[in-house]
C-alpha cells in the first residue's frame, strides 16, 4: 500500500491529484519552486520541498532532485502528473531502480507510446478502446498498488453530454501572448454534480512567466449538447477576473456562437467564424459613465475614515456633485474622458461627459458590489464592480472593461485623448530568444525583430512600418518585465 506520496508537478495537475489521494488516507509531499512558494498546490499538500529555481529546467524538470526529495521524504512513490517529467522513460526508469513506485506506464511502455504515429498503430491492432474520465487518478493508485480496475469494459455507457473550457492567462486581442502579474480578482461558482472546476490558483496568486499560463478548466455536464453549452456559459458569466488578461470573453463568444452551437466544427473554426468578443464601441462609451457612477457609489466603501479626504461630492443645500477623470485602459490603447455624477433622488442620478448627459436609474442587488442600472429606454443592465483604491472594472455579462480614475484636470471637459500601444516595449515578462536584425538594419514593415518566450510560448515582435532599429536595450537569454523598454526604432522618412 502507497502511504507517502510525491506528486512531481504543479498548478491545477498537482491540485487535482491531492484530492484524490488525500480522501485515500494517503500523505502527500508536494514540490515546489521559489516563485510558487504560497501556490495552492504547496498550500493543499500534507508536506512540501522546494525544489530550486523559478525556470523548469532548474526545478520541475531536475529528476535527480525530485528523487532525492522523494527519498529524504520516505515516499513510496513519485505522481508525474502530466507535462513535465510524465512522459520522461528514463525518470519513470530512475524510480523503478530508486525503490521508488512511478504512478504511471513503465519506462518501456513509454518508449514505445513516444511515437503517436506508432501508438496509435498499436492500440489499433489490439482493440484498446479509450475510457471515459473518471479525469484517472484513483485507477492510477489502484494499478500501482496492484489492485484490480474497479470496472470492466462492459459496465461502461455514455451518459449525456459533457464539454470542457480551459481559462488560460493570455490576452486575446493580441492574438494569445501570455499575461503575467497579480490576479487581484479572481471568483468562481460553486461546483456542483454537473459542474466541475479544476484549478492551481487562487486571488492574490502572482502568474508567473516560467510556467504554463493555466488558470482552469470547467467542465460541464447535462444531458444533451446544447444543455451542456448553456450550463458552461452560465458558469462562465460568473466569472469574475482582475489583474490580468485572460481568454474569458473569448470563451463565452465561442459558447455563444451559432455556428459553434449548429456543430460547424473544425480545427479551422475560429478561422472560419470570426468571434466577437470584445465590447463594441457603443458598449464602451456607456460603460464610461457607469464607471463614473460605479466610482461615486463605491467612494464611502473605501476604507478612509476622514471626512475631508472622502470625494463624494456633498454640497449645502444641492444635489451631491461628484467630478471625476477616467481612463480606460486595454490591450490595444488608453481613452480619457471626464465626466461628473450628479444625484438626483435616491436611487436616480444623472452622469455627464463633454457631449452629453445620460440618466440613470442604480439599484443595489442582494450581493454586495453588484447593481442593476436602467439608462432610458434600455433593458435593464446587471453590473457586477470590482475596486481597489483608484482601479475599476466592470463585469458585464459577456465582457468586462477596467478603467482607472485619473488627477482631474484643470479644464473638467478637455478632449478625450488616445495613446496607441508601444511596439517596442515588452508586452509581457519573459526571455529574449532570438534577435533577428542587427542596429541600423533597414527594416521593412512587418520584418521580425526579435522573439519572446513566456509560459512555454513564443511572441514575435515585428516592425510596425518600414525603418531601423537604432539601439537594442536587451541581449539574447536575458530575462525582462513587461513595459521593458527592448529597443529604439526609427521609421524610414
């Protein structure tokens, strides 16, 4: 019988083996690197070791090390998980001469199973059927310990129908690069018999760039295709997400394409069927002057005791008037605007930029920081607000936008002002890989530059319109924070 067990992984993988293991009585050993020190694998685990630096080579790929960890700490037997060293023959071989029982095929078994091509030529000619989820972990211990499978092939059936989204860390709008920084924000539903959330990380959890940018995977279940959809998009809608990009939006355009629910399927789908899934230009300018109401009726729940610091607008003998500047801020470029809120009744206030007035009637909901807002002749608009300090977001049922209060300028109705992105500073955390050009190259529009590499992928940065790039600021293998300045360029006149 397996009584101490180290599960050589991290992040979601690590997470979902622990429960599975620890209802079994057996103790868990988890490892972890400097940068996951307060991750929730190490957080769920009876006991863990950390295991070296923050890059995989140095850590969760370094067999030796886990080894030796999983004999300091008088394991039976090491869980690989999946990536990683799961698919490594020689660790699987290194256990098994260790004394060490590997959760996993034999070493031969994964030699051989390498080649998909060839691996799939051999379960053809043995009949192997695939089994159904049941996502493993408890089958796995049972053969190791040398038990029998708990079911034969003929007490397997289907059972309705089941879908899975995984939500990663990265940003759609450009085009997947991984998104790196604290997740300020991050709330899931409860899971149910027919709702299953697996996930490594938690709010205030620091994502990293040396590892896969996972956030989770939700699954649903229901007893035909389409029940299954609307039971993950509802799920999906009660996300809330704050720190970082992440592929949420882009998720639930998917669930709620047409063609996605007709069953027009194929690897070139999201080629084929453009997804809109970020807010329309009309959306964003409403959402402005929610957020300015957003911003005023949050002001008395920050945690400021004094009431000559508080902006909320008191007047004698006049309706409570509140001035405020926002930016909004994406991926793509910055808008300001001012605005300024006006209440009218108690639930009735009328907000104001330099082109117009809406009025808007805000109720607040049975949770807190969640409104029901009517804006004329509109339906009503359920917004969930996510504040810290000067930082707002607003979830929305199928996106959200963040915006961030700026010092209000001298002139209350200046013209909005855009900034579009900088090309040549780093739009994530990462390591250079390659620099493709040399200083004082003449560059064509589009000519690649040099390539980053975060989360196991590669971003490569191009040059916008024909020039040069005068000066590089970075070198090959080194390590930058996103905003880093990467190099000086020059477009040809």
């Amino acid at each position: 019988m397996i009584k101490r067990l180290l599960i050589a992984n991290r992040g979601e993988v690590a997470c979902r083996i622990m429960r599975t293991v620890q209802a079994r009585g057996i103790h868990c050993v988890a490892v972890y690197s400097h940068c996951d020190k307060n991750s929730l694998h190490v957080q769920y685990a009876n006991e863990a070791w950390c295991i070296g630096e923050n890059p995989a080579q140095q850590s969760y790929l370094d067999s030796n090390k886990i080894i030796q960890i999983a004999k300091q700490s008088q394991c039976d037997a090491i869980h690989p998980g999946y990536g990683f060293l799961s698919e490594n023959a020689d660790f699987a071989e290194a256990c098994t001469q260790q004394g060490i029982i590997f959760i996993g095929p034999p070493a031969d078994a994964i030699r051989q199973m390498g080649s998909k091509i060839e691996a799939k030529e051999r379960v053809a000619k043995v009949n192997i059927p695939l089994l159904p989820g049941l996502y493993f972990v408890a089958w796995q211990l049972d053969i190791a310990e040398g038990l029998p499978l708990p079911l034969q092939q003929d007490a397997l059936s289907e059972q309705g129908h089941s879908i899975e989204v995984r939500l990663y860390a990265v940003d759609p709008q450009k085009d997947f690069p991984p998104s790196t920084g604290q997740l300020k924000q991050l709330q899931f539903p409860e899971e149910n018999t027919d709702l299953r959330i697996d996930t490594g990380v938690k709010q205030s959890d620091e994502i990293s760039a040396f590892y896969d940018p996972l956030l989770a995977k939700i699954i649903s279940h229901d007893d035909n295709r389409e029940q299954a959809i609307q039971k993950l998009l509802f799920a999906l809608q009660q996300i809330k997400i704050n720190g970082i990009s992440s592929n949420l939006d882009y998720l639930k355009a998917i669930l709620r394409s047409e063609d996605f629910h007709q069953g027009l399927l194929s690897t070139h789908f999201l080629e084929k069927h453009p997804l809109d899934f970020a807010a329309s230009e009309t959306e964003r300018d409403s959402a402005f002057f929610i957020a300015a109401l957003a911003f005023y009726l949050t002001e008395n729940r920050m945690k400021n005791d004094d009431p000559w610091k508080k902006n909320i607008g008191w007047r004698l003998n006049q309706a409570p008037y509140y001035p405020i500047t926002l930016r909004h801020f994406s991926s793509e470029k910055s808008i300001n605007k001012n605005l300024s809120v006006t209440q009218l009744g108690k639930n009735n206030f009328s907000v104001k930029d330099e082109k117009g007035t809406l009025s808007i009637e805000c109720f607040s909901s049975a949770c807190e920081d969640q409104f029901q807002l009517s804006i004329s002749d509109q339906a009503p608009i359920f917004v969930s607000v996510f504040r810290q300090k000067n930082t707002l977001t607003l979830h929305f049922t199928n996106y959200s936008l963040s915006f961030s209060q700026q010092k209000l300028s001298s002139n209350n109705f200046q013209k909005s002002q855009s900034s579009g992105s900088k090309f040549n500073h780093a739009p994530m955390s990462g390591r250079i890989v390659e620099i493709f050009c040399s200083s004082e190259q003449i560059l064509a529009a589009g000519s690649p530059i040099l390539a980053m590499e975060a989360m196991k992928m590669e971003h490569i940065i191009k040059a916008p319109e024909a020039g040069q790039v005068t000066q590089f600021h970075i070198q090959p293998e080194s390590f930058i924070e996103e905003g880093s300045l990467l190099f000086d360029f020059q477009k040809d006149t």
